[in-house]
C-alpha cells in the first residue's frame, strides 16, 4: 500500500516541524509495511517569495494529486505589507477552499501531564477538558464578497457573511457523526438574536439532529460561548460554529490548554479530495530556524492524518502514546519542559517520538 | 440642577436591578443636592406584550428628551420565536443606533474582594486585571444589509459587514482620548489578514494615531486576542475593536472576572444625545422576580452614569467605593456571597449602597 502525502511546509517555523512529522510518518511506515511517498511544494510567504504567488499552480497540483496535506504553517511580518493577493493567509485560504476542506476539526485536550500548567484554576477544569471543535472553514466572512470604495467622507469596504443550506448541513452533520463516537452531546454555537446567516444556521441544524436522535443537541449564542468555554469548559463535548466564530473560540480553546504548540488540527472535506492536517500554532517568526520549536503539534496532526485520511487507527494511537509519553517524561522543548528540567530541541523530540 | 434620567427596566431581572440602582442615584441626589427626575418606559419583551413593538414610538421620545438612559435587560425565551422584529433584541439594536450610542464602554476590573473567584489561576491573573474595552456598537454585522432567499438547493443568507472612515475614526479616537487617563496603551482588534473592513479600521487606527504621541498602539488579531485575554491579561489596558469582535471578546472580559453581576457598560456617542447605562448581565429568566438578582452591575453602571453623562466625577467615585465596601463585607446576592456567609436580597443590596 502507497500512500501519497504533499508536504508543504510553509514559513516560520512550518519547515522544522513538519521535518520531525515527516520523520515520525517514516518511522510509522517502516514499522507497519506502508509506504509514504512525500511530496514537497511552497506555499505561503515562502511561495511568494519563490514564485511570487502564495498558492502557485505546481502547489494546488501536488495537493489534488496526494491522499493527504501535511501543512506547516504560513505567515510573518515580512508579508504583512504585501497586497492581499500576495499574503501567505490568501495562499492558505486558497488551499482550504481548493481542496474543498469544509470542516475544521481541532480537538482540545488538556493533556494529563500538563494539566496543571493551564491558565485555569483546577476547580475549573475539573475532570478534565476534551472538547472537538468542528469549525466550518470554506464559507462565511472568509469567502464572501468584499470591497472598499473611496467616498466623499473616507473609504468604505465591507465583507459579507454567507450560507447556505448545504454549506451549513454537511458541517453539522459531520459535527453530529464525530459526537457519535465521543459523549453524543452537540454545542452548536452562531449569534441568531442578530444574524440571518445564524437564524438559518439553526434552523437547518435542527434539522441534521433528527437524523441523530442518539445525541444531544444545545443552540448556544456566540458571546455566551466565549464566556462559558472559560467558566466551564467540562460542559463542552462537540462544539460546532461557523468560520469566524470558529475561528476565534478555537485559539480560546486553545489557550486553555498548557501549550498552543500541543495542539493538532484536520480539515476534511469533499469526498475524492485530500483532507488537510495542520498544527493549530502558527509560524512563530521569533523562534523560527533556532531548532527550539515544539514539534508534537505537527505529530499529533500526523496522527490524525493516520487516522481520519487512512483508517489507520491502531498507528494514530501509537503516534498518540508516544507523545503522551514524552509530555510525562521528556525530553521536552523549551515551552513545555517543567522549571528546572533540561531543555531539548525541536528534532531531539522528533526523534524520540519516531523511536516509540 | 435637574437632570432627566430615562429608566427602561426591560425583562428578567431588569426591574428589579434598575429599581436598586435608582433608589443608590436617589440618595445620591439628595446627598449632593441635585434633582434626578426618573422617567419610565418599556422596552424589550415588556414593550412586545404592552404594544406589539420592542422598541415603541413613546420610549424613543422619551429617551430622546432624556439626559441618560438607564437600561436593565431585554430578552427571554418567551420571545425567542417571534418575527425578527418583534424581538426584544431588536428594540436593543434600534435605542443604541436610535441615541448614535456607538462607542460602548465596559471595563473589566477583578475586584480585589474577588480576586480568588475568578476562573484563573493567581498566577495568570499576576497584578490584577484593569481592562477597558470599548466596542463600536452601531456598525458591522449588526446593521449591514442582511436576507434569506430561497434557492434550488434550499436557502441562502447573508450579513454585511460595514464600517466606513468616520465610523471608525470616532470610536477609536475615544479610545485614545480614555487611554490618556489610565495606563496610555490601546489594542486595537482586528482581523486585517482576512477582511476588508479590518483592513480599513487599521489604516484609520494608525491615522488616529498619529494624533495620540503620548499613547502606544498595538494591533493584534482577533484570535489571539481572544487567547491572549486568557493567557496574559495583565498586558490590556485599552482595547478597541469592531461590534462583533467587541461582543464576543467583552463576555469573554467578563468570564474573567469572578461575577459576571458586577460589571457595568456605559455606551457614549453623539453629542446632544443622551448616553446609555446598562449592566453586562443579560435578563437571566431563571432567577427574575425571585429577588436575588445581584443590583450592583446597575448600580456600577449607574456611577458611570454620574461620571460620563453628568460629570459628577467626586459621586461616582463615592457609589464605586460603596460597592467595593459591600463586596468585601456584605451583604451579598447568593452569586457572590462567600462559601457560609448568609445571602441578602437586590434589595437589601441596592439599600446597603443607597446607605453608604
Ligand atoms: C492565518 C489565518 C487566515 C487563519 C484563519 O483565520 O483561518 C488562522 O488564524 C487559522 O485559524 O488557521
Ligand atoms: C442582546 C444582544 C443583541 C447584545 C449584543 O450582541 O450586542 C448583547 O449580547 C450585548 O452584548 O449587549
């Protein structure tokens, strides 16, 4: 068996992460008898740079090609002054909506070895935090028309927010799917006392939930979510929101955890196209080629790659040990090692992680 | 002096929060000699059953002949299936564009009686929290151009997100005018690597900038600002940022404070139109008419009001003095009365401060 993976590994600190991901992928396949054929191509500010635009045709072609996108990170402030056409955000955007990776998956654990290096009491995380968020990804603000116009009193621009029907139940539907094999509850989170986009988010969700009457379904207003997912995050099974709302309760979920660097993310998609793996962190330009940044967000996106791109389950979980197993007992890099503990580098913990 | 104050008590707990926080600006008044003269008027769901309308005619012209308006609370499930415009959240969204309300102040302060309460550890919340955010309230999402349609597939909605120059211009330059009398750092909040509107608040907030030598400007991206809220808030002095990014972020604020009952909002605008007070809280129909409904948002609110409607900078001072006596010694609504301390009622509360 052969499965095919372009690695695109972006900017900042994508290249060296996705380096020990790679690392631990071979690791995998020698182990199990699969071949992983891996695929480079630019993406992002590095593609701009090489190519002049964020998501060159070379790109786009190596992803339709692969079973799976492994996926760095994209960004810094050497772009931030380039036209939007040219930002390495514009290639990523160009990338999700591509390959047609409709929902966002970012599971948020707090790890049991980190547990008490959270920003949160211990009352308040409780038995623990184990929330899926299922963010929709190729819609909402993120696609809608824009614009800016020069006016006799200034500019103006606007952004619009669209949905329809289809667009809202394959989310939630996959949303629902994902709960099945989790605590069956579902949080679906929009702003319907203001929004049309969110009065028809809801109605169509309560729809997709009398497929599922096996789970439970909570309608959840935006603002209230924010301040419940601090207050009590234990409530939270499967959390299901539009693009720009997801895309901001995600990094909260995220703070809530130890370390951003942890935290894995898949985006899966159309059938036939190749789903998207991508540590939730970004491109880190203060720390990028120093060799310190923390590799097990880009592993644990590997995992989930093994997992949801080629049914290997049993290989997810040993990807899955074997990071918990070096978040107890090291080595460690610099933003997760206990005070006073040694610090490593990022390819040291690649490593470690292959050898389990 | 006579200064005419509008009272819109509104739903849930609304009555009986701004009857407390009426009778602490009573006693007000009769200690510094001035004359309040209240003037009542229904809005929200109250306004629905009364006359078929969330926001009626009378209320307008009686908000509009007003110094200030004092706002409890609007909204509940009763009305949550009623037509858009027949909402109470709609009469909410008319009065604030109604009275050019379009700066919207809400500070985030841990009390120091409350220190320990709040969802963070001691650690994270370091020096204390003292964050002012302010939140354009009459722009964006929330009154874009907005529809549903039918089509083949089903429906399709859509919500505009508009900001124009001197929208912007206005409710950032009140953001710099109020960093001057705290710590002379803003944050403005944006999304400016997807959208246009942000993209055009940023070149306005550095043209506003210009303006302010003696002020800091940092921008930061809605994400993670919604991450860094929870992982450092210590370093927010002054945030600024759009409608919908301000409504989610400010509830988070809020989460991070021990009681969400506490926190006052002022909402500023146009000269010759009367600002408006209303606490964070929302109606909380499950606890409404049973008399434990904690007044001191209200009344915090309240002593915003004797600041940025009347100037009365010195009563302000002596209402937020009273309730951080009443938070350190009582007596407390069950929401935060000490573990074994006995509880008191809104009203035994709201007589406490009047005392004071
Ligand atoms: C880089 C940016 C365009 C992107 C987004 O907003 O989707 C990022 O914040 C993310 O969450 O993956
Ligand atoms: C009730 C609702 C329309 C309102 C808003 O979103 O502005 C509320 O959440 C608030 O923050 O005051």
């Amino acid at each position: 068996m052969t499965y095919r993976i372009a690695v695109l590994p972006g900017d900042g600190i994508g290249p060296e992460v996705t380096r020990e991901a790679v690392r631990v992928l071979e690791a995998v396949g020698a182990a199990a008898g699969i071949r992983f054929e891996f695929v480079e191509a630019p993406i992002g500010g590095a593609a701009v740079d090489a190519t002049g635009d964020p998501f060159p045709p070379e790109t786009e072609q190596a992803c339709l090609a692969a079973d799976a996108i492994l996926l760095g990170a994209v960004g810094g402030p050497r772009w931030d002054r380039e036209p939007v056409a040219r930002r390495p955000e514009s290639g990523l955007l160009r990338l999700r909506k591509g390959v047609g990776a409709y929902a966002n998956l970012r599971p948020v654990r707090v790890h049991p070895a980190l547990a008490g290096r959270g920003p949160l009491r211990p009352e308040v995380v409780g038995g623990g935090i184990d929330i899926l968020i299922v963010r929709e990804l190729t819609g909402g603000l993120y696609y809608g028309e824009r614009g800016v116009q020069q006016e006799p009193f200034g500019e103006r621009a606007y952004d619009t927010m669209v949905y329809t029907t289809p667009e809202i139940e394959r989310v939630v539907r996959m949303a629902f799917q994902l709960a099945r094999g989790r605590r069956r509850r579902v949080i679906s989170v929009d702003k319907s006392n203001v929004l049309e986009t969110s009065r028809l988010w809801r109605r169509v969700t309560e729809a997709v939930a009398e497929e599922f009457g096996d789970v439970e379904l909570e309608h959840m207003l935006v603002d209230n979510a924010a301040m419940q997912l601090v207050r009590n995050p234990g409530r939270f099974d499967v959390l299901v929101t539009e693009n720009t709302f997801g895309d901001i309760l995600s990094d909260l979920g995220a703070a809530l955890c130890g370390s951003l660097g942890l935290l894995p993310s898949a985006s899966l998609g159309l059938p036939g196209r190749p789903p998207l793996f991508e540590p939730v962190h970004g491109s880190a330009p203060d720390i990028a080629g120093r060799g310190i940044a923390n590799p097990l967000g880009a592993i644990a996106s590997a995992a989930m790659m093994l997992r949801y791109a080629f049914g290997l389950e049993r290989e997810a979980r040993a990807v899955e040990e074997a990071v918990d197993d070096l978040l107890a007992a090291g080595p460690w890099t610099p933003d997760i090692a206990p005070p006073g503990a040694p610090v490593a580098g990022t390819e040291d913990v690649g490593r470690a992680v292959a050898r389990r």
